[in-house]
C-alpha cells in the first residue's frame, strides 16, 4: 500500500485514511522522530498547476495557525512531483465515524471547542471553506480540533481556475453562499458548523434528497431544519447559526460559544451533565486510543461534483442570476408554488456574471449564421457543464438568444430548432430533479427558462401544471 510513494525524511508506516483528494499515512518524521500524519494529495490535484501554487500558499498560512482546537501543520512541501502536508497525527478518529454515539453534551462540547478554533482562524483572516464531520478529529486526550486549515481551498482554487464556478465536495454542510459559488467569510464556516451540529442532535443530515444538486439548492431555498421537540431548547442555537443571510448569523465563533453558554445556563441540569461528560469523554477516547488509531476510515458517500458532473454551484449561480435579473422580466412568470416567502430574498447575484451589456442583443444582428449557429452548440456544451450559464443567460450573450437570432433571420433552421429544443430538454430534467425534492421554486425557474428556449416542450408544459397543482394543493 505504501510502496509507491516515498517522501525524503518520512517513514511511512501505514495508510490511515483515504479522502477524495487525498491519501494519509501515519509517518515517523525521521529527524524529530516522531509520529505524524502525511498526506499525500491526489496525482490529478498535484497535476493542476494552481492547486500546487495554491497549496503551497494556504499549507503556509494553515502553518502560521496555532490553537488548541486546531490541527497543528509540521510541513509541507514536494518531491518529484508528490505534494505532501505533515500535521499532527490525531489517533482518536473523526466524528464522522464517532457521531451515532455522542451524547447531547458531548456534541456540544465538541462544537464548542471548534467554534473556538473558528474563532481564531477567523480573527486571523482565515476562513475553512470545509467544515464537516470527517474534518473534525480528536486528539488522544479526546479535545476535538478542525483539521485541513488552507487545503480546502486549495482544492477549490483548481475548480474555479478550470470552470466558471468553483465548489467541491459535499454539499451537506454547505453555505447557501457557497452554494450559489458566491464570496464566503468566516461566517460561511459557522454555517457549516451549525449544520454539523444541526447532524450530531438530530441524527440526520438538514437536507436530504437524492443528489448533491438538490441537497445544494435546499441549502439556499428551503427553511432552517427543526431539531426534534426534546433539543428544541437548542434550536435558536441552529437557528441562528444556519440562517440563511450571513447578516443574521453569528458574526464570530465566540458568540457562537456564547449564545452555547447562555442557552446552557437557561438550563442548569444540562450544564452539570456537560461538566461530567468532559472527563468522561476523556476517559472514553483514551480506551478507544488503540483500536481507532489503526482503522482505515470508509470513503464514505462522495459527492465531487464541480469537476465532471452537475456543478451544482452553477446552476445555483445560473437561478440566482435568473432570479434578480430574468425574473421580473418574463412577463409569464408563474406564481410561486409552495415557497416560504423569506428563502427568496436569500438568492444573491453571484460575482462573476456581468450586467447584462445594453448593447449586447444589437451584437448578435453583427454575427453571420454560421458563427450563430457554432457558438450557439458551443455554448450550449458550456452550459451543461456550468449549469446553464451561456446557455439561457447573461442576455445577449447565451445559446438560447443566439438560436433565437438564427430563427429569426432563416425560420426552421434545423440546427436551431433541435439546439433549443436540447436547452428546454437540459431544464427540463433539471426542474424535474428539483420538484422531486420537494424544491418547487427552483422548479419554477428552470420550467421558465426552459420555456423560454422551447415554449411547446411537452415535458416543460407538464411540469408546469405539476406546479400549478402544487400551488393550488399547499
Ligand atoms: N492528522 C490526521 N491524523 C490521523 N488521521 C487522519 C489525519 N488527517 C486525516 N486522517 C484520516 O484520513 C482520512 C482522509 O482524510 P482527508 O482529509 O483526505 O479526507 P476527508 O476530510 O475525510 O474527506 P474529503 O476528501 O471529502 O475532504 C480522514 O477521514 C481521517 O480518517
Ligand atoms: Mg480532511
């Protein structure tokens, strides 16, 4: 397992743990001899020159970070094109592998000693990006520390190099602001957080639906999860960490741990049993020392869905968009069905999409078929990777507009007819998905920009009486 990889001045041991971008090894660091974690990132990430520089960069800054609740960085470095980063070996597992066994007191001390280290990065200009249960370890003193400080970002900074938008990895405790692949700060991070939490209390993810899109969206779109009536004194906790406007969270980790103590102290049993677990938990972690420190931790469900597949961020940037700007536009716009009135304000105008340029319909008149037509199949290959983005939007600039141009000037032009009909086709599977899970406002919007490439779309049409229905059943 370890023979092919060697790193100048490490020993490996054994394969410990094997995430998606990344393989770890427990190590002996030769000249400290000492144990360490070495993790050695993924050939194709080594591959990418942005991710190396990025790595390089954030592996720095992550080593600068020094907190008792956050992984402490040894080294980082290359070697024959193997990118590698030594930290700290946490023997005691992640709470991902431990979260069906916590109790209430021992989630909310392990949130509690993150929120801290939060707090800390984030004073110190640093935000994670990457807050979840298979990144919160524990040392064999059982105190809980956030690892992989810096790479998180890394890793994103090859999706956003090579496409339009740039999110990566599960979409389970994602910030709707992530989701929409929108500029995130440290508040993002306590999203993520309160979404972790939100998973230990309940015992089940806030979202759930069949794929990572979907999961996605219901983060910007669908209300803040209720934990069941027994914790409910620990709701305004989620509440106020997952809400939907940055605006409205905790503005630090620190008041997150205050609003922590405050709702402890409101209710003074919990408080005791919290002191107790302390020292319990402790004890607990020590007797599991031995055996986690060997365990090869699962792959888990992987959801990589920026490179390759849905970028889910994009079609979320493409709805928000489509919202602020398409919207109040389309003079057909369908009443909303089903929609809690304040998750649509939350949608926010992603960065990297212009303002439609006035003069951009008088462009197309400029373009001669041929060169409508190719850009029209080109920018619909870029939209289906990009969520839609160049296929229905920005206006005057998008398949659906181009194709539209064709028609005018060369009615029936087969070419065009099947490219649109292909665009209301992409929709169409889209909003599908979407009314699945129950999403019906990002329903909605891919029905009407579908109609708009393709009003007579069967499969269009029929969604929107699904819709229609729903708005008249709820
Ligand atoms: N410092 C460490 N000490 C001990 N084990 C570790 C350490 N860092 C990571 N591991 C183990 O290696 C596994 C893989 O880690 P890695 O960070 O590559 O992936 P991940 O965070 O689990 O998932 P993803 O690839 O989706 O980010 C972890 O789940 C953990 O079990
Ligand atoms: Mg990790």
């Amino acid at each position: 397992m370890t023979e092919n990889v060697q790193v100048s001045g490490y020993k490996l041991v054994q394969k410990i743990g094997e995430g998606g971008m990344a393989t770890v090894y427990l190590a002996m660091q030769e000249s400290l001899d000492r144990e360490v974690a070495l993790k050695i990132m993924a050939p194709t990430l080594a591959a990418n020159e942005t991710f190396r520089e990025q790595f390089m960069k954030e592996g720095r800054i992550a080593a600068k970070l020094t907190h008792p609740h956050l992984m402490t960085v040894h080294d980082i470095g290359s070697e024959k094109g193997v990118y590698y980063l030594a930290s700290e070996y946490l023997p005691a597992g992640t709470l991902r592998d431990r979260m069906q066994r916590l109790n209430t007191a021992e989630v909310l001390e392990i949130v509690r000693d993150v929120a801290s280290g939060l707090s800390y990065a984030h004073e110190m200009g640093f935000v994670h990006r990457d807050v979840k249960p298979g990144n919160i370890m524990f040392r064999s003193n059982g105190s809980a520390v956030l690892a992989d400080f810096g790479i998180a970002k890394a890793i994103k900074s090859v999706s956003a190099a090579t496409m339009a938008g740039n999110a990566i990895g599960t979409p389970d405790y994602m910030s709707p602001e992530q989701a929409q692949a929108t500029p995130v700060d440290g508040r993002s991070d306590l999203y993520s957080l309160g979404a972790v939490l939100f998973e230990c209390l309940a015992g089940h993810k806030p979202y759930e639906a069949g794929d990572a899109y979907a999961v996605a969206l219901m983060h910007v779109t669908e209300p803040v999860p209720k934990l069941p009536e027994k914790l409910g004194w620990l709701q305004p906790l989620i509440d106020k960490s997952m809400a939907k406007q940055p605006a409205e969270r905790f503005a630090t980790g620190d008041a997150f741990v205050a609003e922590l103590d405050r709702l402890l102290a409101a209710n003074p049993k919990m408080d005791a049993v919290m002191r107790e677990s302390r020292s319990a938990r402790r004890r607990a972690v020590s007797a599991a020392k031995s055996s986690s420190s060997t365990a090869t931790a699962p792959g888990g469900r992987k959801w990589i869905f920026a490179i390759g597949g849905i970028a889910a961020a994009i079609v979320l940037a493409g709805l928000s968009w489509w919202f602020w700007h398409g919207r109040a536009a389309t003079p057909a716009a369908t009443t909303i069905v089903n929609v809690p009135p304040p998750t649509e304000p939350t949608l926010t105008a992603p960065s990297p999409i212009p303002e439609p340029a006035p003069a951009a319909d008088a462009a197309l008149v400029q373009l001669d078929l041929p060169t409508l037509l190719s850009r029209g199949s080109e920018y619909f290959a870029y939209g289906q990777k990009n969520g839609g983005e160049k296929m229905s939007f920005p206006p005057g600039d998008n398949a659906v507009d181009l194709f539209h141009e064709v028609l005018k000037r060369d009615p029936g032009n087969a070419q065009a007819t099947q490219g649109l009909q292909k665009i209301a086709d992409f929709y169409a599977n889209g909003a599908q998905t979407a009314l699945k899970n129950g999403l019906y406002t990002g329903a909605d919007v891919l029905v009407e920009s579908g109609l708009r490439a393709d009003p007579k779309n069967a499969a269009l049409l029929q969604l929107k009486t699904q819709l229609a229905k729903a708005e008249g059943g709820g």
